[in-house]
C-alpha cells in the first residue's frame, strides 16, 4: 500500500486586526503618534493600554495631562517597545484617587424679593420665621429699619433748645478771632492808597 497522499493545507487567511473600541482613552492613545513617531501603536496595544489610560481618566486627570505625562523625557533613539514603555509610566506614575469631598451644607433659601414702602429699593426678605407679617407692618428694608432705629434714639429738636455749641464750634466773627478792633484795623489797611 502507498502512503496516502499528503495535501497541503489551505492558505490561511490573513488575521483580521482586532477592532478597535472608541473611547477617549483609546483616541488619547492614538494620538500619541501626532506628538512622537516613536509612539506609534498597533491595534492590539492601543486596547492593551486603554483600561490603564481609562484609570487616569477616570481619577479626574485631564486628557492634556496624560498625553503630556506619556511624550515627555522618552528615551533618546529609536523606542523599541513603546508599548512596554507607556505601559510601566501608566502603571507606575498613577496618581492617588482625589479625596472625597465633605457633603455640602444645604444652601440657605432666600425669601422672596419685595419692595420697601419707604425708598422703593428691592431688597430680600428675611426668612419666614423672623419676618413679620407684611399686611400688619409696614415692609422696610434694612437700610431703613437701621436709619428708624437711629432716628428713634436720636434726641428730639425741643431738647436741644438750650444747648450752645462749645467755642470751637462757634462760625463767623467770633469763630475766626475777627473782634470789632480787628475788623477797624482791617478797613483801614483797605483804605489806605497803594
């Protein structure tokens, strides 16, 4: 009997590349090339990379930033495996998680604006509670319920009758020393020819 005769197999099909998933961490990736020709990837890196570039991203660091993180200070001449490269900077120079921020306090919920019946001038209301009721009062705004209060405190014009203001605050003549033997010798300087 005669061996069977040995048939070649059939040529295999070039292998389709794995197909790229878009994602901003995979055209960040992509991109590296624009930046150095040294870091040109393959397909089958970029998605090797991607999750790496993805926990980054994904810890608040801005997509600038980790390009500029990935080009700079590369090794001068030819980078043969650029790949490995990127990889052990994406690994190895990951940035801490940033902290949780403290829950923020609710904030404060202003009343609605309404108008001063004395000025006219808009103003915020004060909160519910400590606000009075606008149709048993009249409705002030801060400015005028401060100068009310000054004004309440102040004494009134039928107190202040009797009062003389000190010698320092005195006007005219009296204040500026002009007495009567003054203004004489001052008209008479006038009177004289020059």
């Amino acid at each position: 009997m005669s061996p069977p005769p040995q048939v070649a197999p059939p040529p295999r099909a070039p292998a389709e590349p794995p197909a790229l998933a878009p994602s901003p961490a995979a055209d960040l990736l992509c991109g590296l090339r624009l930046a150095d020709a040294r870091l040109t990837l393959s397909v089958r890196d970029v998605n090797r990379l991607v999750p790496a570039v993805s926990a980054w991203l994904d810890r608040g660091v801005p997509a600038a930033h980790v390009a500029r993180t990935l080009v700079s200070d590369l090794p001068d001449g030819v980078i043969f495996r650029a790949a490995s490269l990127l990889e052990h900077r994406l690994t190895e120079w990951l940035p801490p998680p940033l902290p949780l921020r403290p829950a923020e306090e609710p904030r404060r919920v202003r009343g609605a604006v309404q108008e001063c019946r004395l000025c006219g001038l808009p103003f915020a209301s004060p909160s519910e509670a400590s606000a009075p009721a606008p149709s048993t009062s009249l409705v002030r705004c801060p400015r005028c319920r401060t100068a009310d209060t000054w004004t309440a405190a102040a004494p009134r014009p039928s107190a202040l009758r009797n009062v003389q203001a000190p010698a320092r605050l005195r006007t005219g003549a009296a204040a500026s020393g002009r007495t009567p033997a003054a203004r004489a010798r001052s008209g008479a300087a006038r009177a004289l020819p020059r």
